[in-house]
C-alpha cells in the first residue's frame, strides 16, 4: 500500500498538471460518477490527507472535493494533450481530467467520491495527525495509540486513525530503529514519543523523492534495513531477517536486534 510520501508526491503530480486550470472535459468511468462532468470547473488545489489524495475544485460560489484513495495499486498519472495515455492498462482507467496544457488520469483508484469540500470530515475527519500536514502533532498521535494499551505496537502505527500515512514499510523501519519487537504491546513501549517522532522524520525524509529510502542509501538493495529483506542477513548484526503475517499485514524485524521481551 502506498505510504504518505507516495501520497504526498502523487498529489505534487496533478498540482502541477492542474492547479489553477479550468477543466475543459472530464471522463468517470465508474458507476456513481459516470455522468458527472466537471467542464467548466477550476481546479484550486491538489492535496493529501494521510493516504487521501483531495482534489479541491471550485466553479462560481461552489467549492466541490473529488476524493480517491490509492490503495495497493492505485496511481494519478499526468500527460501532455494527445500524448499517449501509457504505463497502465487501459482498462483500469477510473477517471480523466482535461484541461488545455495537460491531463490527468486515475488508474485504479479506489473510493472514488465527489463531494462538497465543506463536507471533506465526513470522508477524512477520522483521521490521525497526518505526518506530511500541518496538522502533525505527535503528542495527540501518542495520546490516540496510549488509548489503546494491549494493541501490538506494529498495529497501532498502522492505525490510520492514530497517526496518517505509516504503511508496512515505514512500521517496520520504525520499529527496528528503535529495537522494539513488532508484537510488543503499547503498554510496553518506553517511549511511545520517539517512535511517532521518528515514524514521522522517516516519511518527511522522502517527501519529494520516488525511491523510498530509510538508510539514505538509494542503490537498489541497500535502501532499507528490514524490510522486503527476509532471509538477508541484518545490518547491525548479520542475524538473518524473519518475516510474518500481522493482522492482514506483513512485517520484517531482527530477533536479535528487536528481541521478543
């Protein structure tokens, strides 16, 4: 799944395409919106709220938010006009949006809705402190995982309702850099406040760059400690890096680095 700073990027995408254009044609190709046309409408801001991505629009007194979510394998995609629209299947082409210097086309995407901006809480307001917004504040992220003490740590930094925009990926970077086992229980977590405020440095650090990195390493095999390195051998300790199922999820550690209290 996608993590903030993929979020965070994919939205940079369609502000350049679009911010500030008025759209000259629009495409839905799912069910609720198929008739929808947003000719006519000006697209005022591109933004992400977690794993959100909220396209603000705006036409005479009327402020509306085209929603998606990326899930696993969504993704926005900008073209100039009468460029080829490639890199997906066609068929998975949820919507297109037109305007005279570029478009911008959804493939995949997922809990596609258009709704009032002012209306926005009713799909986002559950959310945690987005750790890429202005809103971050990592005491109310710690207060918010606190409420739930026997919850695995690993699961409460997943929680998009404690804090937006940790995926698997950032969780088990997170975890590792600070020798905590995944299944520790919140209770157990000496400091609750560094993890969240090292959760957040390490999202913040690839804000604006494709190739995730939490070593600072971009070559290809050396830009995680953990992660996707099951069987490889650890780092900090050469102990070989194990890989199990948490709730629905994956997740990598080191036994030795992160051992089992």
């Amino acid at each position: 799944m996608p993590e903030g700073d993929t979020v965070w990027n994919t939205a940079r995408v369609v502000e350049k395409a679009l911010t500030g254009a008025v759209l000259t044609g629009s495409d839905f190709r799912v069910p609720q919106l198929a008739t929808t046309d947003l000719t006519g409408w000006t697209v005022a801001e591109s933004a992400s709220r977690g794993k959100h991505l909220l396209l603000r629009l705006t036409r005479d007194d009327r402020a509306m938010t085209l929603h998606s979510h990326l899930r696993m394998d969504g993704a926005w995609r900008a073209y100039a006009p009468g460029e080829r629209w490639g890199g997906r299947p066609a068929h998975l082409i949820r919507v297109a949006l037109r305007a005279e210097k570029a478009v911008a086309v959804g493939f995949h995407l997922h809990e596609l809705a258009l709704i009032p901006t002012e209306q926005e809480h009713t799909l986002v307001g559950y959310l945690g402190p987005d750790l890429l917004g202005a809103d971050w504040d990592p005491d109310e992220a710690v207060r918010r995982i606190a409420a739930t003490p026997d919850t695995t740590i690993a699961e409460a930094l997943l929680d998009q309702r404690n804090l937006a925009g940790v995926g698997n990926l950032y969780k088990a970077e997170t975890l590792f850099l600070r020798g905590l086992w995944p299944w520790l229980p919140v209770s157990e977590v000496k400091d609750l406040r560094g993890t969240v405020v090292l959760a957040q440095k390490l999202v913040a650090s690839n804000r604006g760059r494709w190739t995730q990195t939490t070593t600072g390493q971009l070559r290809k095999g050396q830009t995680s400690y953990v992660y996707g390195r099951r069987a490889q051998p650890c780092r900090r300790c050469a102990y070989a890096i194990q890989k199990a199922d948490l709730d629905e999820r994956v997740t990598y550690w080191c036994p030795r680095c992160q051992p089992k209290p």
